[in-house]
C-alpha cells in the first residue's frame, strides 16, 4: 500500500546526500520536503543539488511544517538528542543516526520522550539490514553451527581523505562511536542478546588527533561463555571486511559483508566442507527505511529501534571505559 510519507532532513550530511535520500524515495510515497543546516549557503547548495524544495536554518520552522511527518537527524554527533527531542515533541516521526546520544542516560530520554509523544523511534543501523547478516542471523538460529563459542569481527579500514574531519578531530568522533557500534548492534541481532561484559584497548595518533581512537580492539563476552573479538579502525588501508562465527559443530564465514554496500558472502564450513549460500543482496538503506515507513503507519518496527539504539551506545561506552581504565566493564542495559 502506497502511505505518502514527508520528509525533513536535518543535517545537510554527506550520509544523507549518498544514501538516505534515494531510499526515502524509493519508498512509495516517500519525499523529502526539506533539509534543514545551520549554515544558510551550505542548505541552499545541498537543496539545489539534491532537488529538494526548502532549505532552512531553523528547526522550528522545519519542525512546524504540516506536511513533514518524519525526520532523519545525521547532523554531529552531539546534536543528535536535542533535535529528537524537538521533533518528537512536534509530533514527528524519527529516524536517528548512531550514536543516539553520546550519554545512555540521554539516548533513554530520547526513547522515554518518542514514546511519550507516540512517535516511531528508529536508530540507523544498517548493517543488520543486509542480506549477509540476515542470512548468518537464519544459519545462527537453525543450529546449523551447534552451540556458539566464539566469533571475530574485522572491521578496519583506512578513512577516505573527505571523511577525516570530525571523526577524527573532535571529541565525539573515533571509531568506537562511528563504525564499532555498528558491529556491536550486528552482533545484538545475530544472537538476539546482549552482551554481559567488555574489554577494549585503543590506539590514536595515526590519523586521529591525540585522544580520539582511530584503532580498537575490543572483546565481548556475551551470554554461556562467548566470546567475541572485534578489530575495528580507520588507519588499515587493503584490510578485508568479514565475520567468523564458530559453533561446536561449524563456523560461518561472512566475507566483505561489513559494507554499506549489498555486497559478501556467507559461507557453512563443517565436516562436510564449505559451501556457499546463495543470497539475494538488497540496498540496506531501502530495506531500512521501508521497514521505517510500515513502522509508523502502524505496520510493524523499525529494524533497528531506538531501544536497539540505547543498547548499542551501553556497550560502546562499556568498551570505551575498558579502554581508559584497562578493566573489564560488567554490561547494564537498560
Ligand atoms: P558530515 O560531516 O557529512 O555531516 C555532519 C554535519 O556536518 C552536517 O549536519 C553539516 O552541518 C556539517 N557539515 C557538512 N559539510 C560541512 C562542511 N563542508 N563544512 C562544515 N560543516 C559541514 O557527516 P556524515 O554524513 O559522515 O555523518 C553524519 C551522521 O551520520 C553522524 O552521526 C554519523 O555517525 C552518521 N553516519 C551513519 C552512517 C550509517 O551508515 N548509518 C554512515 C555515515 C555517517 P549542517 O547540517 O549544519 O550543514
């Protein structure tokens, strides 16, 4: 069924411009009404290029517009929370970049006040919208494994020259709350659980100023034992993308598959060798935001939530306590 859906967008972001415009509308439906950025020239460029109608400098005025029914927050990291607080209490729809906030305590605020307001809260995490992690997600829950022991996630690469501003010269940059969230909430949805403690160490000075981690190596111990290891950074140029999963009777293997892209593999080693599954790759983005769309006229949730979005942002911060204190963090979340 076809719902009109309108859109604003507040962030004239890069994330924006590459894929969230084209999956909103690939929604039936689906248009971007505005763009809201706080500098007046860059909102006129991003609208003209993009072929969006309005640009603004104000939320109030993006907020008031009778005719946006949702927003899709990808300014700064530390903007997140007020602005979903704004919307949510003009009574629009939001979807949300990871980091939800850059405090639990806030990213539960955020959830608290959409509730209370009775809009969809939903957290961009698009990687377990792909078909690879949908797959290993089946394979996990089949058996086709046996129990889990143990898993590895590679997740490093080198950081594109345009992508080295905030990520890597500001406070609420690094890859702990850029990339390594996103592994987090990936292996929130293959086990459907979350973990119970972290540990982390980080490295900087690579490319990130002094402070801000521009390497992490983090483990996870999840629930019965597992242990899972995770290599995340922006300083590995060639380094592959995959996830290894070992069960008592097999391990699966999912190569290039922590993209943006549909892209990878998923492959069943076992006793009887290793045999590829046939996927049918999707764009993660569409996926999310038509999952988005149902979810706020009344069909069904986001893919991820914004309850998913506070628990990815517990544990992120649990590795990175880990890494300033050299202990292992016990895992609450809420
Ligand atoms: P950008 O740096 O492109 O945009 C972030 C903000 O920076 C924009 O809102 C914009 O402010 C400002 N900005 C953009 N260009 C300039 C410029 N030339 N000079 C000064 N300021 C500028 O960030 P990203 O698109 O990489 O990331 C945005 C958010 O999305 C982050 O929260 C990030 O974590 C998340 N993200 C998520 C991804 C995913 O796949 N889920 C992928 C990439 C990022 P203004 O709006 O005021 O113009």
């Amino acid at each position: 069924m076809t719902h009109p859906t309108g859109w604003g967008l507040i962030g004239a972001s890069n994330v924006a411009r590459e894929w969230i415009i084209d999956a909103i509308r690939a929604q039936p439906g689906g248009e971007v009404r505005a763009v809201l950025s706080s500098d007046v020239g860059r909102g006129a460029a991003f609208a003209q290029a993009n072929d969006i109608a309005c640009h603004t400098t104000s939320l109030q005025d993006l907020l008031s517009r009778p005719d946006i029914d949702a927003v899709y927050i990808s300014t700064g990291n530390r903007l997140h929370f007020e602005q979903a607080i704004a919307a949510a209490r003009a009574g629009k729809h939001v979807m949300c970049e990871k980091p939800l906030a850059l405090s639990v305590e806030d990213a539960s605020e955020m959830v608290r006040i959409c509730n209370h307001a009775g809009v969809v809260l939903g957290t961009n995490h698009h990687l377990r919208n792909a078909a690879t992690h949908m797959a290993i997600h089946g394979l996990i829950e089949d058996g086709r494994i046996g129990g889990l022991i143990a898993a590895r996630v590679f997740h490093a690469n080198f950081l594109a020259a345009a992508l080295q501003g905030w990520r890597v010269n500001e406070q609420d940059g690094g890859v702990l709350l850029d990339s390594t969230i996103h592994d987090i909430d990936t292996l929130r949805f293959l086990f459907d659980e979350n973990p119970v403690s972290a540990f982390a160490m980080t490295q900087s000075g690579r490319l990130a100023r002094d402070g801000i981690a521009d390497g992490i190596m983090a483990i996870l111990r999840f629930p019965g034992d597992v242990l899972v290891q995770i290599h995340g950074g922006y300083t590995t140029p060639f380094s592959p993308g995959g996830i290894e999963i070992m069960g008592e009777r097999g391990i699966i293997i999912g190569r290039d598959c922590m993209s943006q892209r549909p892209i990878g593999t998923v492959s069943v080693r076992d006793a009887d060798g290793e045999r590829e599954i046939a996927l049918k790759h999707h764009n993660l983005y569409h996926r999310a935001f038509g999952l988005f769309t149902s979810a706020i006229h009344g069909d069904g949730r986001p893919a991820a939530s914004g309850e998913d979005g506070v628990a990815s942002l517990a544990i992120a911060l649990a590795l990175r306590e880990s890494a300033l204190t050299g202990r292992e963090i016990g895992i609450n979340v809420p």
